[in-house]
C-alpha cells in the first residue's frame, strides 16, 4: 500500500520544517519518490516507520491512498523506463546518521561534550558536516577518533540526534590501515589468534592453572581452574592485558565465584572480553568476534556470559 502526502502536509504532521522533508527524501533518509500533481509516494510501512521514529500515531487519511494506475501513467508520461524504487536508502553518512536534519544547531551536544574543544572537537560541527554530506572531508579529520564515545552529546540532544552512531560510523568509513594507534591491529590480531594480543592457548591455559595452584596455596582449598568446564553456569571471559601483564587481577574474581560457589568456567580459545571493533567502527569483525563466544557458550552449554571488561 502507498501512501501519498505533499511536503507541506508532511511536515505539518511531524512538526519539522518543509525543508526537513525535502532534505530526508533527497538523502535517502525518507525512501519516497516524486509522483503526480507535485506530491509524493512511499511505503505504508515507511509512514509506519517514521510515525514510530516520532513515537505517535499513524495518521492515515483514505484519500491518501494512491490510484497506482494514475502513477504509471505519470511514469510513462515523464519518460521514466524502469519505475523509481521504494524503499531504497543509499549507505551515505548522511543516512546512517538518523535524522541528522533534524538538528537545530542549538549546540546543547557541545556544551555537554566533556572534550568539546580538544583539537578544536565540535559535536554541533560534525553533525552539521553529515548533513551537508561532507562525507570526505569527515573521513579525513579526527574529531571521531578524540571522541570518548561517552555519549553524553546524545544524551542531551533535544533533537535525538543518534551523534554516537554517527562517530562510529565515521571511523568505520577510514580505510583500516588509516586507523589511528593499535585498535585496528588488536581486532586484526584477535580474529587470526583468538584475542587481541595473540596469546597462544598453551600459554593461557598453563598461566590459569598456575594461578588456580597458587590460590589453592594461599586458602581456597580444593580449587582448580575450571577450564573449558561443560555445563558451568557462567562463561567468564578476560580482557587479554591480564595474562598478559596484570595476572594476579584474575584471582581477584576467582576469589569472588569460589566464595560464592558459583558454577562458572573460561573457554580455552577465544575467551577475548574486549571487542575493539567497537571502538574501530568494524561491525564485520565485531560480529565474528562475538559470535566466537556464542559459539563457546553452545559448546560449554553456558547459560550466562560474563564480560568482566
Ligand atoms: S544538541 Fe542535537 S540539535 Fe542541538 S546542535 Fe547538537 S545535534 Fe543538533
Ligand atoms: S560521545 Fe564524543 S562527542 Fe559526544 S559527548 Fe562524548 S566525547 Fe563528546
């Protein structure tokens, strides 16, 4: 079912200026085409959609409705060979920075960002920026990457503007090898080795039963480190600087589960807690990596995952 509507009326029912409207449907962020008589078509479920996005009811009036057959005539009439299609958004980071046109400028996301300033960081200024496309010279800057993405910004948005998104979107955009400091090679390191300091497993798993021997001398009697233990209540997971530097921080937990006589175990491969394709803007590699401990939460018949981290 399409729904047909004017610019004018659009913007009426959702209190945003015509110009928002137009600025939606020319980036894609409202999937409508141009149909007869100086209106516009789209997807009933794209109205539904964006009612939803404003959080009210939808509106629907029957006149609304469209004689399909009067727009295939104004399609040939036009010249048009292949119908436009609905529904599609083109990836820009325009789009994915949802409802980015509805910013105000207000700058209430500067005044609550804890780094506004730092090498000159403007939240108002890369949401802006996104609207008008500016897509290159984004990529290039590094505002996104001082970002702490503490959301803070997002938090006070009047507009709900999605500013945390939009960063991660922009760092996901860089070319990977134009990634700043170590984040890229840890996500690169971790889905060749496991975790994201390439700990080989022998080496964790003998420095977890050292540990567990140790805190067996030092009181908990009987304890053992539960290792790839099938059936534990809880999968532990472990952010790669402990073995690696800061060992004796594991105890500190352990110490808590035995205490507790909790039912718990950590995997003996992939056992990373800390996914940097969060912070590199890498959704591909984010998704693998966790999709590695779901894997280990089957293989264990874990029923909760813990991440320490
Ligand atoms: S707080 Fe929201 S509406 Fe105001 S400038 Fe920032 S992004 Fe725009
Ligand atoms: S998420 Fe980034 S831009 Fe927003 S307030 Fe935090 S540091 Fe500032």
């Amino acid at each position: 079912m399409m729904y047909e509507f004017r610019v004018s009326e659009m913007a009426e029912e959702f209190g945003v200026h015509r110009n928002t409207i137009r600025n939606w449907i020319n980036a894609g962020t409202l999937p409508a085409k141009e149909g007869p008589g100086r209106k516009y078509l789209m997807k009933f479920e794209d109205y539904q959609a964006l009612c939803e996005k404003f959080g009210r009811e939808p509106l629907i009036k029957p006149s609304s409705y469209v004689d399909l057959e009067k727009v295939q005539k104004y399609e040939e009439s036009k010249g048009m060979p292949v119908p436009m299609e609905l529904g599609y958004t083109e990836k820009t980071i325009y789009s994915d920075a949802e409802w980015a046109d509805t910013c105000m400028t207000c700058g209430t996301c500067a005044s609550a960002c804890p780094i506004a300033g730092v090498d000159g960081l403007d939240p108002r200024k890369i949401v802006r920026m996104a609207v008008l496309g500016m897509e290159d010279e984004l990529n290039e800057m590094n505002w996104p990457w001082k970002c702490t993405m503490c959301a803070k910004c997002e938090n006070a948005c009047p507009a709900n503007v999605q500013i945390m998104a939009l960063m991660r979107r922009l760092r996901g955009l860089r070319d990977r090898d134009l990634v700043p400091g170590p984040i890229h090679k840890g996500v690169v390191t971790c889905l060749e080795r496991g975790n994201n300091l390439g700990i080989p497993k022998d080496d964790f798993v003998f420095l977890c039963e050292e540990l567990g021997e140790e805190l067996e001398e030092e009181g908990l009697t009987g304890f053992k480190t539960p290792i790839d233990k099938v059936g534990a209540r809880v999968m532990v997971t472990v952010n790669s600087k402990e073995p690696f530097a800061e060992p004796d921080d594991m105890k500190y937990w352990w110490r808590i589960f035995h205490a507790a006589g909790e039912s718990w175990t950590i995997p003996s491969e992939n056992w990373e807690g800390v996914n940097w394709g969060l912070f590199s803007g890498d959704d591909e590699s984010m998704k693998t990596v966790v999709g590695r401990l779901v894997d280990n939460m089957r293989r264990l018949k874990c029923e909760v995952l813990l991440l320490p981290e």
